[in-house]
C-alpha cells in the first residue's frame, strides 16, 4: 500500500461545469499565491481543451487529497 499526495485545483467552466485538475504534490508547502497563480496560467494560456470547446472560466478552490495506492499481484 502506497499514498499519494494530490493538489486538486477545482474550476468552473464558461458552461457552468466544474473540472477537476490534480497534481501530484508530496507535502503541505503551497502558497495561496503559488496555486492562484498556476490557475491563472491554466486559465489565461488555455491550455486545456475539452470536446465541447469550453473554457476554464476561474479558479474556485484548492485541496489536498491523499490518493492511497493498492498493488494488484499480476502473478
């Protein structure tokens, strides 16, 4: 067993939807001002495409998220 932390950044959409974007992110040491700003980049560069040619709209939160990891025996 194996755990992983994740920097989830949740938008909203120019549709109204929500797009979560997770990152992997070993301790608790962010800044607000570091994620707002990666938000930002993600935002002003558009660079995400979705198949219904929506945009990131803006940046409503962020969290960590422990994402625990089982092996599965192949043998």
């Amino acid at each position: 067993m194996n755990n992983e932390k994740m920097l989830i950044l949740v938008f909203r959409k120019e549709n109204g939807s929500s797009f979560r974007f997770g990152v992997a992110f070993p301790d608790d040491s962010a800044q607000a001002s570091d994620v707002k700003a990666l938000g930002n980049a993600l935002i002003t560069n558009d660079i995400l495409e979705f198949k219904d040619n929506s945009k990131l709209a803006a940046l409503e939160k962020a969290f960590y998220q422990v994402v625990q990891q089982n092996a599965i025996a192949l043998d």
